[in-house]
C-alpha cells in the first residue's frame, strides 16, 4: 500500500513523502490516525499543492522552535526523590515527569519530543535533550536530589547515621 505522510511519522518519513508500508499498519494506524491519506493520482495533486505550504509553515516552526531553544537553555528543573542506600531512587523521573514540571513553568511540550532513553533513576545532574522541531534540539539541565528530612538531612544520610 502506498500512503502520503501528513505528518512527520518516526523511522518512516517525513510530512509530504510518498511511502510504501504493509497494509495493515495503513488502515489501523496511519489512517484512521490522520497521519496519512492514500496515494491516488488525486490526492497526488493536493500533495503537491500542500507541500508548498508546508515548506513555508516548516521555515515558521523552526524559528519558534529556534526562540524557544534559547528560553529552554537556560531553564534548570529540579526533582526531590525519597532515596535509599546508595543514593538510589524509590521510583524514577520520566519524560512525562519532566514534561508536568516544565508546563508548570510555561512551558508546554509534549512528553513525546523529550528524548530520554530511559527513566533517570540515580541522583545527580543531567543534561536531557528535547527535540523541538525536526532540526532544533534543545537541552536543559535536570538535577535530582534527595527528599529532605524534617530536621533538614536528607534520608540517606540519616540512614547513613542510623
């Protein structure tokens, strides 16, 4: 089956491509999800007609993406975990996490284009990537600390003391 991409889809293409893919993964994922209408003569045409207009809405995206990659550069988040011996973690922090905090702050992103390859799960500082547009990736700074006690330690060092 031969599909056009209306949107940019991932390991397949990019909006506009004519692709050739199994035909289920047409009828039960790209089409009914809007991501791609059939490759008919007919919709050939439209295609042409909508790429011209995507060129200029993908040259718009990328200055806002490239305005607020700079915004981004300078914005550090900062999780507070319970953590056990070792300074492991009692759970993790996730893209969607990140996603939460930086909507918090007037950001909203979609979770989808913060790359993480797995969840953070030691403490510390990271540097996590943020695809914002098919060319800009941002990266901003995420520091993970201990749960602060009552009396102002944190867990593992009370354990540590205990």
């Amino acid at each position: 089956m031969e599909v056009i991409l209306k949107e940019d889809v991932n390991k397949l293409g990019h909006r506009g491509d004519v692709v050739k893919i199994a035909d289920g993964y047409g009828r039960n994922y790209l089409l009914p999800g809007k991501l791609a209408i059939e490759a008919t003569p007919a919709n050939k045409a439209v295609i042409e007609q909508m790429k011209g207009s995507a060129i200029r809405k993908l040259a718009k995206e990328k200055v806002i993406a490239e305005d607020l990659s700079k915004t981004l550069e300078s914005v550090e988040l900062v999780f507070e975990r319970k953590v056990g011996e070792n300074d492991h973690l009692f759970g993790s922090v996730t893209s969607g996490d990140i996603a939460h905090q930086l909507e918090e702050k007037g950001y909203p992103i979609d979770r989808r284009k913060i790359s993480l390859e797995e969840p953070l799960k030691s403490l510390g500082e990271f540097h996590v990537p943020i695809k914002l547009h098919r060319e800009v990736t941002s990266h901003i700074k995420v520091t993970i600390k201990g749960e602060e006690m009552p009396d102002g330690t944190t867990e593992a060092a009370a354990e540590t003391a205990a």
